[in-house]
C-alpha cells in the first residue's frame, strides 16, 4: 500500500511528527503504527528508503510527497515501481 493510501489512517500526532521529523530515523512505534495501517515495508514501494544501525528512513520522494502535505499542496505520487 502506498503512502497516499496509509497516511490518513495514521493517528494525527504521527501524522504530525513525521512533518516536523520529515528525513530523520523514523521510531520502531512509528513504523509499528505504519505498517499496521498498510504500509507494507518492501524494498520496491517507492517511499520506502534506507534502513540500518541507525533506524528505518523513509525515501527522499516520500520526504518531498510529505512536505508537500505539510504545505497544504496535493502532491504527485512517485510510480510504485522505481
């Protein structure tokens, strides 16, 4: 499932954190809380990025598409298959 498709169904104050951490190591209870709304962690969805000792990142086109949310504009969505 795509971010477009997961984000509403996120509790606002993780809605909120992700835009005011947009970039940062996402928490393991925030990645908890994604993938139980739908956001299956693939290497092949598109706003899936690096994870590592440091924690789980979301890609820099899903970093943009949340910015864009932030600002109040309606963002274009990356094709699933990068």
């Amino acid at each position: 499932m795509s971010i477009e498709q997961w984000w509403p169904k996120l509790r606002p104050s993780t809605r909120e954190w992700l835009i005011e951490n947009n970039g940062d190591a996402v928490p393991a209870e925030i990645v908890a809380e994604v993938t139980a709304a739908g956001g299956t962690i693939t290497s092949d969805a598109w706003w899936v990025g690096q994870s590592g000792p440091s924690g789980f990142y979301i890609s820099d086109d899903a970093a943009d598409w949340i910015e864009a949310i932030a600002n109040g504009e309606d963002p274009e969505t990356p094709s699933e298959s990068r």
